[in-house]
C-alpha cells in the first residue's frame, strides 16, 4: 500500500452541494463543494498501486462458487415451481424445429425454361406471390426474385398488393385491358 500520496487540487468542475437528512426526515443543504482534490501516489509507488488496484478488481469480479451435497435427495428442489416453466413454450420450440431441417436445397433449372414455366404460371392466374410461385415451381427464393424482376411488376398497392404480374410487354392481347 503506497504511503505516500500527492494531491492535486482544481476548480475546473461544477459545483456541488452536500445534502443530509434532517430529524424530520426531510433532506436539507448542508454546504457547496468547489474545489476538487485528488490524490495520486507517488511516482516510485505508482507500479505497485496498478498492480494492487488490479488485484483488488480481480478479487470481487470474480464470483466464489461452492458445492454443496444434499443429503435429502428427494427430488422436492428438482421440480420447476409453478408459473416458472412454461410446457407449452418448450413443446411449440420442439416443433418449428424439425420443420426448417426438412427443408432441401432447390436446384436452379435453366432459365429459358424457367421463363416458359412462369409464362405458363401466368397464363392460369394474372397474379403469383412469391410464396405461391417458390411452391409451384420449386426453385431458389432468391432465382426466382431475379427472374420476376426481368419478367414482372411487383404490386405495392391496390387489390393485389405484395404480387406479381406479368410487364405489359409479356401480357397477352386478350389480357390487356382496353385503352
């Protein structure tokens, strides 16, 4: 423990009060604080002052752990308390689970056939969400996304929002409306 220290005094900081709590209970201001003192030990000391503050830091972050053997092996303390544990909550994660496992990887077709197959796809309906057209054709989210950006317009608004339609260059003569 250094036994020599230097202090350093300094009025660079905002004032403070000194409060304390009267008989009455209510807090009162005993006084203002405006000068600062700090105290630092010398510079011969300062090496073994770090290594004491790291120790000391060390000593209480770290956490004493003990083990204890439980003579009465009953099972009471091994049994969730009612309200902690929800079975319900563990079953649902137990099952979404498997589901993203079973998912296999889709392999891309060519994309001249790819664009006869979303030609054909649009001739039975004028509107596909992207959902809908991965289900129906089995391909990659994100080739199918670069094939409906080339071939279709994706509806922000209106009855059909978050779908897709043909560019009105790839609609048909009978599909397009009157003008």
């Amino acid at each position: 423990m250094p036994r020599r220290y230097s202090m350093d005094m300094s009025t660079d900081f905002v004032p403070m009060s000194v409060l304390s709590v009267v008989p009455q209970g209510k807090p009162s201001v005993e006084g203002k604080i405006y000068h600062k003192f700090d105290m630092k030990p010398h510079n011969e000391n300062i090496d073994d002052y770090a290594k004491l503050c790291r120790e000391r830091t060390n000593k209480y972050s770290t956490k004493t752990r003990q083990i204890k053997i439980i003579d009465n092996d009953s099972g009471m303390r091994m049994r969730p308390m009612p309200g902690m544990f929800d079975m319900k909550s563990s079953v649902a994660v137990e099952k979404k689970a498997p589901a993203k496992g079973s998912e296999t990887k889709r392999t891309r077709r060519d994309p001249e056939e790819m664009e006869k197959i979303m030609f054909k796809l649009f001739e039975q309906q004028p509107n596909w969400t992207l959902k809908q057209l991965v289900q129906k054709t089995d391909q990659p989210e994100q080739f199918l996304k670069d094939m409906l950006k080339l071939l279709c317009v994706y509806n922000n608004k209106g009855a059909n929002q978050g779908s897709y339609e043909l560019k009105p260059e790839y609609r048909r003569s009978e599909d397009k409306p009157d003008t």
